[in-house]
C-alpha cells in the first residue's frame, strides 16, 4: 500500500459536467450541486465559465456568497485572445468579476493545436499562456493551469509542449494540470509522460482524463501513482462524448485500495447518496451498474454466488458495500439458488419453512414464460407466500371482459366487467377508466374495497410495460411491472402473457391481495 498523502479533488460536474448531451442545469440546480459536493468535501467545485452565458454569471453572483466549509470555488476560462491584451479581454474581465478565490485557465499545449486552431504562432502562444497566468496571479488568485491536449502535444513534439507548461509554471501557476482531452491515451502512455514533465516542472501536477477509451479512472490513477497531486473529475463521469473521468470510483480506489487521502473517510458512506442526488438534479437516470454506487454494484444474482455470500458474507465482494454507503443484495431469478430463496425471503420477514425447492422452480417455470422477478419482489412475495401450507387466498379473481371505445372526437372510454370470488361469494362488477387497465383496477376494487377496506388506501403509482421476444412483432408477449404504494410502503409486481390486459390482470391480482397479506400479519 502506498504512503498515505493527500489527493486534491477538483470537481467539474457543473463545467465539463454540463457538456453531456442531455444535461442543463439552472443556476439553482448548480447551487444545490455544489452544496452536496462541498459536504462530500471535494477540495475544488468548478462552477462553470463566467464569460461564456448568463447562467454561469448568475451562478457566480450567489455561490460567492455561500460559506463552503471545505471546497474552494473556481472559475473556469481561457488564456488571453492572441495578439491582444490582457486588461482589454472581456473573458478575462468576466472571469475576475466572479471574484472566486480560483480561477482556472485553459491553454494550448499541442503546437497543431496552435497553428491549426488557434491560428497564430508558437512565441505568440507562449507569450498568451505567460501573460494570462501573471495577470490572474497578480489580481489575487490563485491559478490552476489545465494545458489541453498535453498527453497529445508531448507524443507530437514533446519539446514546445514542455515550454508551454514552463511557461504556466514561471508565471506563477500554482498547479499544472495535464489534460488527456480527446480520451485517447493509455495508462501506461500516461505514467511515462507524467515522469518525463517531472523531471522538467517543479509545481505541483495534476490530471484531466476523459473516458473516450473507456480507461479514464485507470489513466488518473496512472498520474496519481507518476505523481500528480491534484485530479479532476465530475460525479458519475457526466461529460462531453463519453464522459469525463467518474470522481467516485477514483475516490474509493484511491482512498479504499491505495492508501490516499481524498474525503474525510466518514463521507466515504454518502458517496451512493451523492452520485443518485447529482443523477435527480441533473435529470438522468442512474447507473445501475456502475461501480461502488450502482444499486446492482453488489448484487448477487448467480445461484453459486448467492450460496457463497449466505455462507460467508463478502465472499464474492470486494469491499464491504455499506463503506460506500451501499449494500448487497441477492436477486432471485432463474438463475438463482435456494440460497439467493432463501435471502431474499429473509430480507422481506418470511420463513420458507423447507419450501425453497417448490418457490425456485415456480421462479424458474414462470421466467421462462417471460416473468422477471428482478424488479418485482411484491411478487416474488407472493411466491413465498401462497407457497405456505396455511396459506388461503383471500380472494380469486375469475374472469374479465374489458371493452375500449372512441367514438367521433371524444375521448377513449374504457369499461371493464369482472367476477370476482370472496369467501365463497362470487361478485359481478363494473369500472369505467381513462384505459383499459384503469377501468380493471376500478372494477377488481369495487368488489373487494367493501371486504377490504384496506385496499381504499392502495395506489396504483406507476405502470409498465416491456415486450418479451420483441423478434416475434405483435405476438410478442408483454410484460407489466406494477409498482403500488399504501402510505411510504411500496412494492412492485409482474404479469406476462400474450395479451397485455390478462398481463396487466396478474399484476393487479398480486399488487392488491400482497397488502392484504402485510395486514394481516403486521396487525395494523
């Protein structure tokens, strides 16, 4: 393990963050990011480019008041326009009006870059990087130098780009930041090239990588272990392209596997918390699967896995996931093991009484009819529970005609018919919805709210619907995954058949006799 140290965490969620297709954060949203990620305990929060749009300008305008406790505000733009001044730039002006405590400059490493893109000469270039830097520096501020392109620029010529990071480092750059813009560079690329400007730059280094190829954690951990001090990164690896490289995962690796010092370890346990808080501000789904905080990070659905963790718990993990704020979790499914039965009847408060065998190859003869049980442990529940020796249902529905209209310009009207079975009593009723499965549920709930009062206080909260062998057109078999809610209580339940009201008639049938169940069992 190496020598403990401390890594400086510079955040750019809400810069480079922003650029993923999909992402728009208001000034408010930023806001709220930016007080998480200051919790968290990132040493820097880059809040965007003041010069470039209103909305980073008003973002400045609040969180220059806003008393972080451990991170450092930066503002993020440009070395000067090329063959003009400073004191006349108006990004620059911009950039000093966020009155932030840092600013963060971008400058062109690759001499392509400069002749091809920038359009001026390599002295000219020099001159925009050595003049920006001293002109920030002398306004107070501390200045981060991120030079683009760097890992490109040095495998191009290796000479020019070293005069341009000298350059940021004379001018009083307080730390010089190597960035692997197009995301192309491996790590080994990148632990050489780290070494090599070491032996060239005494200020402290840092590390951009993008994740274009996939290896941007494992490209920053490369730097950090060639001696970078300082990493940039978002949360979750919101970026342009493919992404920026994922702050969390370097964190744990770092701080978890390594021996480095990123966050207090205390804030260890919120990083789940913070990646699905970043995820809802911004407007994007989680990542299930992604590492440390995917809600599948530490799942187990392999039948031999689950058997093992049962045993020995963290036998086939490699961490404990509540360090991070997560926990382990066995899936049932066709795959699955009475070990994964019979953890998952525990985490729901059942006792399976020997009935493992008859519950998983129920499990196993349902999916293969195109039920995932995955997403629906209301009914896995139900499962356990009609497997019961003493189990008696409480009510059995027996048939369904449902008839949906339009006629001339007015809306769809749906109306179901049921016949129901309570104690013996067989029950016609009839619902009217804005659907199909609105009008059953009216319908099924007629009959039995009388019996049941309970049920009066069960929502339906949301429905779907995905299609099983999608090859076979409309043959396909749906799937339905009902998620129902009584008070905070929520549960999820799956139907599937050819029809997608019979499928939606299962779910309904397992999402309102569960409640029933819990009841009777809790006393409440």
């Amino acid at each position: 393990m190496s020598q403990s140290r401390q890594i400086a965490l510079y955040d750019t969620t809400l810069r480079d963050g922003t650029q993923r297709e999909g992402i728009s954060l208001s000034a408010g949203d930023k806001l709220i990011i930016a007080r998480a990620l200051d919790r968290f305990g990132v040493s820097y929060i880059e809040g965007g480019w003041p010069g470039s749009n209103p909305k980073d300008a008003a973002f400045f305008r609040e969180a220059t008041h806003e008393p972080f406790q451990h991170a450092k505000l930066a503002a993020f733009g440009s070395t000067r326009r090329a063959h003009g001044r400073c004191e006349g730039d108006a990004n620059l002006r911009a950039l000093l009006e966020a009155e932030t405590q840092v600013v963060t400059l971008v400058g062109k490493t690759s001499a392509l870059h400069v002749a091809r893109v920038l359009e001026t000469t390599l002295e000219e270039n020099l001159r925009m990087i050595a003049e920006t830097v001293s002109y920030c520096k002398a306004a107070g501020r501390e200045v981060i130098y991120d030079a683009e392109h760097a890992f490109d620029g040095m495998a191009q010529d290796a000479s020019y780009a070293l005069m341009t990071l000298r350059a940021a480092e004379e001018a009083g750059a307080d730390c010089v930041v190597l960035c692997d813009t197009n995301g192309g560079s491996l790590p080994d690329a990148v632990r050489a090239t780290v070494n090599t400007v070491r032996q060239h730059i005494r200020s402290p280094l840092g590390i951009h990588s993008h994740d274009d190829s996939g290896l941007a954690v494992a490209n920053a951990l490369a730097a950090v272990a060639a001696g970078c001090e300082h990493v940039q990164g978002t949360v979750n690896g919101y970026g342009e392209r493919c992404g920026n490289m994922d702050l969390l995962p370097l964190i744990a690796n770092l701080q978890l596997k390594l021996g480095y010092d990123c966050v207090p370890p205390e804030q260890l346990a919120r990083m789940r918390e913070l990646s699905r808080h970043v995820a809802a501000v911004a407007g994007v789904a989680e990542d299930h699967h992604a590492p440390y905080v995917g809600r599948s990070a530490f799942a187990h659905k392999g039948g031999l896995h689950g058997a093992a963790e049962a045993k020995v718990e963290g036998s086939y993990q490699h961490i404990d996931p509540r360090v991070v704020g997560n926990v382990g979790r066995v899936v049932v499914s066709e795959l699955a093991g009475r070990a994964n039965v019979r953890a998952e009847a525990a985490g729901l408060g059942l006792s399976l009484n020997g009935s493992e065998s008859v519950v998983l190859e129920r499990i196993k003869a349902l999916e293969a009819r195109g039920y995932s049980f995955e997403g629906a442990s209301g009914s896995f529940e139900m499962l356990v529970r009609r497997a019961a020796p003493d189990y008696v249902a409480p009510f059995e529905l027996l048939d369904f005609t449902v008839i949906v209209e339009r006629r001339g310009d007015r809306p769809i009207v749906a109306q179901a018919t049921v016949k129901l079975s309570v104690g013996g009593v067989v029950m016609h009723t009839a619902g009217e919805g804005a659907g199909p499965v609105n009008a059953l549920d009216q319908a099924i709930r007629k009959a039995l709210v009388p019996h049941f009062p309970v049920l009066d206080e069960v929502q339906l909260v949301d429905y779907r619907v995905r299609i099983v062998d999608e090859h076979l057109g409309t043959a396909a078999r749906p799937r339905v995954i009902i998620e129902s809610a009584r008070g905070a209580d929520r549960w999820s339940t799956v139907g599937c058949s050819e029809d997608i009201i019979a499928a939606s008639w299962l779910a309904l049938w397992d999402s309102l006799e569960l409640p029933l169940h819990r009841v009777k069992h809790s006393g409440i």
